[in-house]
C-alpha cells in the first residue's frame, strides 16, 4: 500500500468494532469519544507515521546506535506522550478508556516499533499511576505535557526485567525465587541502588527512568521499591543499546546503577506506603493493562500484515489473473482477516473486564471538564491528593476490588495478549508467504512486520507464561493445582 492510500472500505470503525456501536446506542458519549480517537489516529498513522516507519527501521539497522528522535518530536507535536493522561492533569486523554485500546491497533498496523517506543513511556506512567503516589504523578504529568508544548519532549520508561529474571519478576508467585542483580537499601534521606536492568524499551531516550527492585527480595511485592532517577543522577549509566530483531524504533537499553543514591522525593513507593499484603495488585493492575494493550498491538500487527497482503493479492497478477480472483488466496485472506478480528474480540473483552474491576469506562464529564481541571490544582485539592493517608485509601479502594474481579482481568489481560501478538506473527507469516520473493524484500514492509511481531510474543511476559498465567488465575483456582510449585504443602 502506498504511503497516504485509503484503507479497504471494510475495515471502517461500524465493520471493526460492532459491539462498540451497538454501546453507543445505550452510551452514545463513550463510544462518540471512542470513534473520536479512532479516527485521530488512523489519520496520524496514515498520514504521518507510515511515510517514517520503513525509512527509520533502515536508519536503525544500518547503525544500531541510531535513535529515533523525529518519531518521539512527531508524537510529542500530535500529544500522543500524554494522550493517556486525563485532561486535569494536563494531557490530551479524550477520556475514553474503550477508546484507548484501538487506538493502539490502528498505530501497531502502521509501525508496531512506534508503539514500543511510546508504548516503554506509557508503561511507565501507568506503573506510577497505580502506585497512587499523587505528588509524583502530578509532577511527571507536569514534565510530560510541558514537554508537548515546548518542543522538548519528555520521556520516561519502566524498568523490571533483569539479566537473570524476565517473566519471573512478572509473575507474583515466580518473583521471590527470581535471580535479581539489582538491590535497593534505605539510607538517610533516600535509598541506594546497585545493579543492571535490561532490555528498558526507550531506555536511551528517556529523561526519567522509573525502576522497580524490592528492598527484600525474599518479600519482593510486600517490600516493593519504586524509584525515578534522572538520566543524569550520579551513580546511573546507560549500558548497552540491544541489537534486536525488529521494532527497530524502539531502543531496548541496560540501565546500570553503581550505588546510585535517590532522594527520598524520588521514591515512589517503599514498604509501608502501600497497605501489607496487597503488594501484587500493583502488579496485576499493571498488567492487566499493558497486556490488553500488546494484546491491542498484536491485533494491529495482525490487521497491517493483513492489508499488505491484501493490496498484494489485489495488483499482482500470476499467469495472466489477480491473485486475488483466485479462490484459494480469498481463503487465505480471510483466514488471515479472522484472526484480526478474534484477536479484537478478545483485547475488547479484556477492556470491559478492566472496566468491570477498577477502571470507569470514562472518565465522568465533570472530571473531564476545565472547570475540574482548574479545581484540580487549587492548593486544597492537591495538598489533599498529595497526603499519605488519601494514597493509602486510593489504593485500598483499588486493590480491595473482589478477588474474582483481579482474576478475571489476569486472564483475560493474558489471553488478549497471548491471542493478538500470536495472530499478529501468524499472519506476518502468511503475508510473506503470499507475497513470496516480494515479500521479502524490505520497501514491501511485509519482512519489517514480521521481526515486529516475533517480539511482541515475548515481552510483558513471554506467551508460554501467560498461558500458565491463565491457568492459575481461572482454572487452578477451583481445581486446587499449583501451577508454579509454590505450594508449601
Ligand atoms: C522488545 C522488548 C522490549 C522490552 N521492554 C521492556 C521494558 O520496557 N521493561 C522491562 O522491564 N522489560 C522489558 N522487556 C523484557 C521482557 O519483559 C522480558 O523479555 C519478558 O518478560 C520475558 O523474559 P525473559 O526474556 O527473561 O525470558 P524468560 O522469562 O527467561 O523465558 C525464557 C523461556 O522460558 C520460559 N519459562 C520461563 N519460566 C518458566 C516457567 N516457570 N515455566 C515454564 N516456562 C518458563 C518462557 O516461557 C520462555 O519461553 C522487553 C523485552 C523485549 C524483547
């Protein structure tokens, strides 16, 4: 497809997401903003995404330490750094949370790498958003949309995987026996850090690191540690750029922290902020989230595998007929289409379990309005967000949901994730097929899409483990398995 072509006519909002429209006929508001969204940015990755995605992904593998700055200036001028900020705070959030998750696939069926360098960001602000800690998120906001406006863009990324522990430190019941390098110690006045984290999507371009190492690794999530460091705070480097596959976008980087001490107005949680024994539904909250939004991303990568595919078949012509007259490649297409759509169905479900645990499906119209955000930041207000004790209740509120609640999320979060990065790399797969010696070559994006899509069956867990992941939050649950052997008895 060529850069600025229309999509095929069926993939319009009413075909893609019929269960949404059918909701706007109940709420017409949530699903106007949803539509809303949508279109901004099918617009901005048509017109303004695509023609960078292909020419970026050369730059980066023709010198590995290449990193793409016009693609964070270009989100930062379309506010796409702080679109999932709400509107008091600043950002550009429509308020949508159904929104939210298409937005995702219609960028991911552009350029999947654009969405992990964004993706690293908004990680990061969700991790710190579900740590209730006001002070700093107001403060990071406050970076994030004056960076928008000024032209200096703000970043931060999310720091948890390890050299030696991955999926472990994802997983509650993995954590305590997982092989961490990082320590954290309270001193005076802050905490120290020692370690190495690795493979930190935006790592390198990021202004703020937000770095998870609990205080004791014997009780990782009770004594969980939250830190912001500063690019420049002495003590912490940036390690190695990682010369991976595909999303070449994205700079996946080590952080290295050499006693690298953090004021105490940088720590974002240390034990005791958070109410004892509820330590892993910062974990889950989290999760739940990103992983409906890889599962949003596999959808996308799914849907532009599809598209290029299709636009293939439509022109090129084997022995005198389009491939596309021919019904085995009609076959194949919707083969290939289908999976889009049952990846969608399931990130959807995903959403709506997120909505019915601990997310409003939108932010009320007053919360959304100028006059809240002119409230939000009267002194009272904020001296009141900003107090121990109205933290402590956030996230009481939050991690008190029922039991049954936070499993259902896990589960559907796992299999939203599962489903779409495994169509996304299947349908890469039959793309390049389809398209044989074309396929291969890079100006037809079909072979970038398919290094974009094996890495998205790896983070946020990789796909073997939030299978087992899925098990135990809906199976094992009433079955009595111990799925990871965690068991005492
Ligand atoms: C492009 C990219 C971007 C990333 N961005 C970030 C980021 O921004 N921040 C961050 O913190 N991390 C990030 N990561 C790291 C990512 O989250 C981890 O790679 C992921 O969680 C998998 O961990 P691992 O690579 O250590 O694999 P491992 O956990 O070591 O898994 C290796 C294999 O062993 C299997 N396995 C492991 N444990 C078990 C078990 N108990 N039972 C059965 N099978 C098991 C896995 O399923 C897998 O097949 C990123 C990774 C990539 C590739």
């Amino acid at each position: 497809m060529t850069p600025g072509s229309e999509y095929p006519p069926l993939i319009r909002f009413d075909d893609a997401f019929p269960g949404l429209c059918w909701l706007g006929r109940v709420r017409p508001r949530w699903i106007r903003m949803a539509r809303s969204d949508w279109s901004r940015a099918r617009n901005f990755a048509r017109r303004h995404l695509w023609p960078m995605a292909l020419t970026v992904d050369r730059a980066v593998q023709a010198d590995r330490r290449y990193l793409a700055e016009e693609l964070v200036h270009l989100a930062a001028r379309h506010r796409l750094l702080s679109m999932y900020l709400p509107r008091f705070m600043g950002g550009s959030f429509s308020g949508s949370v159904l929104g939210l998750f298409p937005v995702l696939e219609e960028l991911a069926a552009v350029d999947p790498g654009f969405v992990g360098l964004i993706g690293g960001h908004h990680l990061g602000l969700t991790a710190l958003a579900l740590s209730f800690n006001f002070r700093l998120m107001d403060r990071v906001a406050g970076l994030v949309v004056r960076g928008e406006q000024t032209g200096r863009p703000f970043l931060i990324d999310c720091a948890i995987t390890e050299p030696g522990a991955g999926s472990d430190v994802e997983e509650e019941d993995l954590f305590p026996r997982a092989d961490l390098c990082t320590r954290a110690r309270a001193v005076p006045g802050g905490a120290v850090l020692s370690g190495r984290k690795c493979f930190i999507s935006t790592g390198h371009l990021a202004d703020w690191h937000l770095v998870i190492i609990p205080y004791d690794r014997t009780h990782p999530l009770d004594k969980i540690g939250l830190f912001l460091v500063p690019k420049n705070s002495p003590g912490f480097s940036l390690g190695a750029l990682e010369e991976k596959m595909g999303q070449k976008a994205a700079p996946a980087s080590e952080l290295v922290f050499d006693d690298c001490f953090v004021p105490s107005d940088m720590i974002v949680t240390q034990p005791g902020d958070l109410p004892p024994g509820r330590g892993e539904a910062l974990l889950h909250g989290v999760l739940g989230i990103t992983r409906t939004a890889v599962g949003a991303m596999g959808a996308g990568m799914a849907r532009g595998a599809f598209e290029i595919a299709l636009d293939f078949a439509a022109w090129h012509r084997v022995r005198g007929r389009r491939m596309i007259d021919r019904q085995g490649v009609q076959e194949t297409l919707i083969r290939m289409l289908a999976r889009v759509h049952q990846a969608r169905a399931v990130y959807l479900e995903a959403a709506f379990a997120l909505c019915s645990a601990f997310l409003p499906a939108q932010i009320p119209g007053f919360l959304n309005s100028a006059l809240y955000a002119r409230l939000y930041r009267t002194r009272f207000l904020t001296r009141l967000r900003h107090h121990a004790w109205f933290r402590r209740r956030a996230y009481r509120l939050f991690a008190g949901r029922p039991v049954t609640d936070h499993q259902r999320v896990q589960f559907y979060s796992s299999l939203a994730k599962v489903t779409g990065t495994d169509a996304g790399l299947a349908n890469a797969h039959q793309a390049l097929d389809l398209m044989g010696e074309a396929g291969s070559r890079h100006e037809n994006g079909a072979e970038k899409l398919f290094r974009d899509a094996k890495l998205g069956q790896i983070y946020e867990g990789a796909n073997e483990l939030n299978r087992l992941h899925m098990f135990k939050h809906f199976l094992a649950r009433d079955l009595g398995v111990d799925v990871f052997g965690t068991d005492p008895k």
